[in-house]
C-alpha cells in the first residue's frame, strides 16, 4: 500500500530463526546493497561489549541468513536479501566493542576460482543453465539471444576466469544482466520502464513514485551528450561465406524514458559520425546484430544518470521501474533502477539510497577489474599441441589443445594459415596430431584461433638435410627442403663451392630425381622401372652431344612406322646374330649398295633376280 509505513528497523533470520531480542536489539547500523551489475551486500554492525552477538546468535561464516524490512501496516516484512555470511569482524575502541557481519547473495559463489571450460554445440541458456548449476544455483529467468552459440562448430570458451567473469562477459556482448534473486540465477536483457507509474501520479498514492517535496530526500540527476553518436555500426568477416558483416543500430536508453533524454538526437546535434565496433570476431548475421544492439544500448545508457535519496521503502529494488516527478524537464520520467542502497541506522532512521547508471559498474571493484566485454583469449602467440584433423568441412581446419592452459580444454576449430592459398589453389600442408604448433588470435579471441605453422621443439627435431644447412663460415643459408612424414623430400641446394640443384627423392630412397646443376645433368634413377608417355608424342634431344639408350636388351616398338635416320653415316652391329624381317624389304643405295660376308653369303628365294 502506498501509505505503507516501516519502523526502521530489519528482520535478520539466520540458519531460519530470526534473531534472539537481546542481539536484534544490539543491531546499530545496517545496509543492504543491491546492483544489476555486482552480487547484492550486505552489512550488520552490533554493539557488543560482552562480545557475545556471535555466540548467542549462531552466526558463522557459511550461516544463510534472509533480511527483511519490518512494516507496521498489513503485508509482513519485505525481502531484501537472502544470502549467505562471508566475513565476519571485531572493532575495539573507546565508545566499546563492535562486531561486524558480511555476507553477499549466493552470487558470491560465482568469484571463487577460476576455470577453464568449453562449452560446443550448445546454446546460450544452456551455457548459463549449466553455469548455475554448478554453483548450486537454481536457473531464473535466462533469456536466449540470438547468435551466441548453438551452430554445430561454434564454441564458447571460458579461460582461466572466475564463473562470475565469464557470464557478465557473455551478458556485456548482448547487452544483458546478470543477477541473482533469492538463489535463482537470471540473466535477462534490460527492458524499458513499463511498470513505472505515469509521470502524473503521486508519491502519495503509488509507492513507486519518487516525488520531490515528498518521499524524496536528496537527488542529482543529469543528462548529457558527452560520447553519443547517431548510429553505431558493427562489422566483422565470415569466412564460410568470405563475406563482410555488418550491423547497424541506433543508441537508446532501455531504462529511461524522458522527455528530451534521446541519445541519437543528441549526438546529431554536434555533427557526430557513427562509431564503428570492429575488433570483435563475429561470425555470424546473428551475433553481429546482437552486438550492435549492445554497443548501442551501452552508449545511450550513459545519456541519462539519476542518484538519489528517499525515504525507505524496499520496494526500491534494482530492476525495479519508478516514476521521478516534480523535478522539472528534461529530468522528470520514469526510469530503471540500476542499484539500490537500503540503510538502517538508529539515527537517521531507515533510507533508500538509489542509482540510475549505464552498465558500467562504478564501484571500486569495476573499476579496477577486467571489463566483462573483452573477448575470451589471450594476447599475443602461444604455443598449442594439434588433437584433430578432421575437419567436417574440409577447409583445412585443425583443433588444439593448449597444455599451458588446461590439460582437458579442447579448441574449436582453427584455420591453418597456408601460402598463396586461394580458389583451388596454394599449398595445403597440414600439420599432424600430435605436432606443435603456433597459434595467434583474431583480435584476442580465443575462439578464433588460426595456426601459423608448425614449430620443432626438444623432442621433434628437424629433419637432416643432404647437405649443410648452414655455411658454418658465412653464415649463410645453403639450401631449403621439405620432408613428409615418411621421409619423402624435396631439397633445393644451393651451396657455394658445392652441392647445388633440386633432389626429389622418395623415403626408401630407392626412387630419386635430381637436378645436379654442379654436373650440369639430370638423374632420374628407381629402383624399379621408369615410363615415359606422352599423348601426342614424346622428343629426347641430346643436342650436339651423344644420345645412349643402355640396357639388357633395347626394344623399340611402334604401331605403324619406324624412321631411323642419321646426318652421316648409320652403322647397325651386333656381336652375335643380326635379323632384319618384314613382308617386305628393301635396300637402296642412292650412290652404291654392297653385300659381303667374311664367310659364306647366301641369296635364297623363291625367284632371285640380279640385274
């Protein structure tokens, strides 16, 4: 109810009992902090000379305790927290003794540790649902978006951060929230002010309406347009469809609406270009639309900033939407809280402190802690060990581990860098399972690994070269070459005063061809036997040098003719017999013609004619 009123004072329940009346009434100042961006806090302090709080109340750190705010009209106490105790703590001064209890909703437990996961072929929500359950939490409202994960080779990796760190990096690059509410994770996108009362109600009657002169205490709020911009853009590149992406959105402020308060329209003002996000590997249509969205929202939300005090009521929780009236234009309109600080002090008597802010966490932890948004990766090149090379795609791809890292942590799938590669064409040299590579990032993320090559190490050694790689005096490189993993090569030397020309030469080395430029001749030796084809015809000229054709025996063979002709003289010999056969023979001398023998000569034939 609006005339709803509360005695300035908490119900502390710990472990399930509220507590005893001799500690409740030792409570001296108390607060409970909740943010959108930051687990909710909270801290008792009791005076406590006898230092008994601790022992009569129970409290322990590991105590689950539930505070609440008292009323004294219908409707019971209201929660404002539930969580668990984390510190604890003794003061010692002149006005007595003093003990402290600390505690944090069960988001705590999401900073303690880091880990390394990867999390493939999965979804959003599922992501953040299994994120939840390891923590023991149980999942609230989990909103999907679009593009973020779920393809069958998209992965998301969380390296060597806290499960706290990994999901505002998530929420930060769609534009979410995370919090948790009574032990239930949520992870939502921001949504405008619908609830919020209209501008023209009263403080008096809707206790969500922040009034000036009424429940209002203190405010400053402000509009500026310091770092807008018209449109933000976000671009980034698919490899699969060797296509540029880009996105456009216009920034916007999710939870003000205001009069005047339009973060585009203030950018235009000044002339402003776009500003463009491009550092972020994005690989889907999808994904960049979410980002720009996101890039979009967190700009305009700095447009507009509220921070306030009014008299406590605890239904001034962050998320919740409020109407802000009676403070003049451009200022009066309804907003999103973003944070909210609920003191309880036996002077002041019972406050609400509350914040209108972008996603920029202002406390001195997020100031001094990484920004959620930055990619998941490393800077820099690391070294990686390959685990598969079958690439569902057939684009060349690999997958490595990084022992460095984690010894179960698995890549997703990374380009192989490979030289002149093109449309059909460059070379394709994978490395193999097992083989050490080097790895660097696109733009740090490391879900977008790409291998450089490969690398020997203490245990795989290069390969030994025919020749000396290294001329030990100058220094110079003698050569380059290329061993598979059976030992086939191909060098190329080029040493001064030695070896010189192209080896290609199998891994028995029973098959080998070699250009020898120091002998100025071609070696073409196997262990076996050598073809020679060629589909339209074949041409060996030894020039005006002499041409051999050695072996066992020499045959030559034709399908029609045979033409040996020679520019002097053509001597056929053979130290055993010699045949000469076909249907018909003939022997012409042009000038003269002669038969003899050393022997008998025999002319035979059915008819023999000499003219």
């Amino acid at each position: 109810m609006a005339n709803e009123s509360y005695s300035g004072s908490l119900l502390v329940e710990v472990s399930g009992a509220a507590l005893p009346m001799e500690i409740a009434t030792k409570l001296t100042h108390a607060f409970v902090d909740g943010s959108r961006n930051l687990p909710d806090m909270f801290v008792l302090r009791f005076a406590d000379p006898e230092r008994i709080v601790l022992a009569k109340s129970g409290i322990e750190i590991g105590s689950p305790v539930r505070i609440s705010a008292r009323s004294s009209d219908p409707g019971g106490p209201v929660l404002l927290l539930s969580g668990e105790v984390t510190a604890l703590s003794t003061e010692l001064d002149a006005t007595g003794g003093v003990t402290e209890v600390r505690g944090y909703d069960h988001a705590h437990r999401l900073f303690r540790g880091r880990r390394v996961a990867a999390y493939t072929d999965t979804d959003l929500v599922s992501v953040v649902k299994r994120v939840a359950q390891r923590a023991q939490l149980e999942a609230g409202t989990i909103e999907s978006v679009p593009g973020l994960g779920g393809r069958p080779d998209a992965q998301i990796t969380q390296d060597n951060i806290s499960d706290w760190e990994f999901l505002r990096r998530l929420a930060d690059s769609v534009g979410a929230e995370v919090t948790v509410e009574d032990k239930a994770l949520n992870f939502r996108i921001p949504q405008p002010p619908k609830g919020a009362p209209a501008t023209t109600a009263k403080a008096s009657t809707d206790p969500l309406v922040l009034e000036a002169g009424r429940n209002l205490i203190a405010l400053r709020a402000g509009v500026t347009s310091t770092e807008q911009v018209p449109a933000v853009w976000v671009r980034s590149w698919d490899a699969e469809r060797k296509q540029a992406l880009s996105a456009k959105a216009t920034p916007s402020t999710p939870g003000t609406e205001a009069p005047g308060v339009d973060p585009a329209r203030l950018g235009s003002l000044f002339s402003a270009p776009p500003l463009s996000s491009v550092d972020r590997p994005y690989r889907t249509a999808a994904k960049v639309k979410a980002a720009a969205d996101a890039l979009a929202a967190g700009i305009g939300g700095c447009c507009a900033e509220v921070e306030g005090v009014a008299r406590g009521n605890p239904r001034l929780r962050a998320g919740t939407a409020v109407a802000l009236v009676n403070v003049g234009s451009p200022f009066e309109g309804r907003y999103t809280l973003t944070a909210a600080r609920h003191q309880f002090d036996t002077v002041a008597g019972y406050t609400t402190s509350f914040t209108v802010s972008s996603r920029q966490e202002r406390s001195l932890y997020g100031l001094v802690s990484p920004g959620g948004a930055r990619p998941a990766g490393t800077n820099g090149l690391v070294p990686a060990v390959v685990s598969d090379v079958r690439d569902p795609h057939h684009l060349g791809r690999v997958r490595v581990t990084f022992p460095w890292l984690a010894e179960d942590y698995t890549s997703g799938w990374a380009r192989t860098l490979q030289p002149g590669a093109g449309s059909g064409r460059g070379a394709l040299v994978l490395p193999e399972v097992g083989d050490e590579v080097l790895v660097g990032f696109e733009h740090g993320d490391i879900d977008a690994p790409y291998v450089l090559g490969g690398l020997y190490n203490g245990s795989d050694k290069p390969p030994q070269a025919t020749f000396d790689l290294v001329d030990g005096n100058s220094g110079q490189i003698n050569g380059r070459a290329f061993v598979t993993r059976t030992g086939h090569r191909l060098e190329f030397a080029e040493t001064a005063g030695g070896p010189e020309g192209v080896r290609l030469v199998t891994g028995d080395g029973k098959y080998l061809l070699h250009l020898d430029r120091t002998g100025t001749k071609i070696v073409l030796d196997s262990d076996g036997s050598v073809v020679i084809s060629g589909s339209t015809g074949v041409t060996i000229d030894a020039g005006s040098e002499e041409l051999k054709l050695t072996g066992r025996s020499v045959s030559l063979q034709a399908r029609q003719e045979i033409t040996v002709s020679a520019g002097t003289s053509l001597k056929l010999s053979g130290t055993g017999e010699a045949g000469l056969e076909a249907a018909k023979v003939t022997v012409n001398g042009t000038a003269s013609s002669r038969l003899t023998s050393s022997g008998e000569a025999v002319v035979r034939g059915t008819i023999v004619r000499i003219n």
